[in-house]
C-alpha cells in the first residue's frame, strides 16, 4: 500500500468496481497521488480526479515517473516563459539570452542559458560577467535542470550561489478548467463565453457556490489597476519603472481582479506566448483576510477560460518548491512539474 512519502508521485491504484458471479471486477487508474488519508485516496489522471474509497482499493503502488521532456520541449517552455515576462533590457551572447530589469525578480534579471553562446563556456560565463557588471548588477543565470547541467557545473567551479529549486509546472487548458470547476471557479469564461469588450475587461459577479460566503465579482482587465499594482509591490518588494514593462509589455494578457464588498481581495495575471500555445499563469495573491475561501481557484479558473478563448491549449507555472501550500495547490489543480530551475548568483 502506499504512505504519505508517495504523495506527488506517480501511481497505480486497482479498485473494485463491481462483483460478477461472485467475483470481483478491478478497473485500473493511473496518475498523481495528491491527496492519502485513512478513508481514500485522490489522484489526478488524464481524465481528471479521481477519488477512490480505501474500501475499494484491491492493490496500489509507486510507478516510475512519466518520460522527461526532451531538450528541445524545454527550450520551447523556456522561451515562451521569457515571452511572458519580459525584461526591457536585454542583449544575446550567441543564442544566450541577457536580460535586465532594476533587478526586480530574478527571472527577468539572469541570463537564460539555451542554445550555442557561440563560443567557448567559460568564456560564456566570462561576458555574462562583463555585461551585468556594466549595468551595476549582480551576475545571475537561471539553470534549467538537465538541459543547463554543464552551465551549472562551470558555476559550481566558480563558487556561484544557488536560489531554491524553482518548479516549472504544466497542465492541459481542458484539464485545468474542469478541476478549478470542481473547486467552484463558476465564473470562468468557456469557449462559447463573449470575448471581452474594446478595454479587454471581462466581468462576472454570482456566489462562490459554497454556503456562507460572500458574493464575488472577477474582472479580466488589459491593464492592472492601481490596487492590484500594490498587491503584487507588496509580494516582489515594491515596482521599479522596469516592473511595468515586464508585467504589461506582452501581446496577450489579462489582469484578475477579485472584490468582496466593492474591494479588491485577490489577483492574478495571465499570458498567452509560445506560438499561442501557453497560457502562463503568475502573481496569483489572495490578501489574507479573504483566504481559505476558493479564491485563488476561481483566479485561476477565470484565466484558464481566458486562456482557451484566446487559443491557448495548455498552461504553464512556476513556483518554488519549498512553497508547500501553493504547491499543493497547484497540484490539486493537475500540475505536475515539467522540469526545474535554478538562479546562481555570482559571489560578491
């Protein structure tokens, strides 16, 4: 059987379904096992959660993980994930990416190490050096993991730093928009939903759906406002000038705004890049006195319709993994993780 150490891994579980003659009849499920407790089980498969009484599990185990994405798969999530959080300064070291932005969050501040640098790596790592200092910054590089192992192991040589193990996560759009349903996200836009007015705002207003709460109005907006600026100043430590170019200067993207009572209590951003495929999904913020209410679900469910309207038919995250309470939302939404990073910093 399994214990609580095989949650967020990859599964098997036989259930009884049914007697037969006076036998049993199993039915296979396979997927990540996101929730164990003593009465059942809950996992996220292809087709969606399933939760499966303990009474009814016949045999369940580990499985090995699915295959990892290939090289290029990562290279294309990474530059659509650069697409949607662009810095405003930036420059190429062969098909390196250098980028810059008053050293507001590290993802727009670190060179992205995909492709030939067009010469050899250290002397790679050498301009990488170089052209931070010019700007008075910091060097960093974010890592994917495996594709920039090699760049990793130079920086180790060079007693570089290491940020926290960041999780690029992924999830289907049609996946995505059932299981933020299930947790009452009603107000999300679906494919027949009226696509937003000449201000890209997108507005709705009923009950979450669970007794006791208030009702609650989500806004889609092609700009943020003016409160939902200071809730993302106060989770990044303020906004730079560069801050609003990062977060307004893509083609596609929308702005959540969720109020209570006429104030703003959670927000949320998304962005479609890549072609069009991805809808990236980030600074989603709910203000603590209006947690634990399914709020951050119905951000993401809103901007999941949003996504699929505009095309998009997966969607893609990135959260740190010591951040357990995201994480495991995240995971009951179906993510699972596509592949990891890291932020090295040079040493000062």
């Amino acid at each position: 059987m399994l214990r609580q150490q095989d949650v967020g891994h990859r599964i098997v579980v036989r259930r009884i379904v049914g007697i037969r003659e006076g036998r049993p009849l199993f039915s296979d499920a396979l997927g990540e096992l996101v929730e164990l407790n003593e009465t059942h089980l809950t996992l996220t498969t292809a087709q969606g959660r399933i939760e499966v009484p303990m009474a009814e599990v016949h045999r369940a185990k580990r499985v090995p993980a699915a295959r990892r994405p290939t090289a290029a798969a990562v290279a294309a999530l990474e530059l659509a994930a650069d697409e949607a959080w662009p810095a405003p300064t930036r420059a190429r070291l062969g098909e390196w990416l250098l980028r810059s932005a008053d050293g507001w969050t590290g993802r727009a501040n670190s060179a992205l190490p995909i492709g030939d640098p067009d010469r050899p790596l250290a002397g790679a790592v050498d301009a990488v050096e170089r052209w931070y200092a010019s700007l008075g910054q910091p060097p960093r590089v974010n890592t994917p993991l495996p594709l920039a192992a090699p760049v990793g192991a130079e920086l180790d040589t060079r007693g570089w730093t290491r940020g926290p193990t960041v999780l690029v996560q992924t999830v289907s759009l049609d996946r995505l928009t059932g299981a933020a349903a299930d947790g009452g996200a009603q107000t999300s836009p679906g494919r027949d939903a009226p696509a937003a007015g000449s201000d890209g705002r997108v507005g709705a207003t009923e009950p979450t759906g669970r007794a006791g709460l208030p009702a609650v109005e989500i806004e889609l907006a092609a700009a943020p406002s003016a409160e939902w600026l200071s809730i993302a100043a106060g989770r990044k430590g303020g906004l730079p000038d560069a801050a609003r170019h990062v977060l307004t200067a893509v083609d596609q993207v929308r702005f959540a705004h969720v109020y209570v009572d006429g104030r703003l209590v959670a927000a949320g951003r998304g962005t479609v890049t890549g072609t069009g495929r991805w809808l990236g999904l980030g600074l989603i913020e709910v203000l603590p006195g209006a947690r634990r209410q399914g709020l951050a679900r119905r951000v993401v469910g809103v901007l999941a319709g949003w996504g699929t309207v505009a095309g998009a038919t997966d969607a893609f995250l990135q959260v740190e993994q010591r951040n357990a309470p995201a994480v495991t939302l995240y995971r009951s939404l179906g993510f699972t993780t596509h592949h990891t990073y890291l932020t090295r910093s040079a040493p000062a």
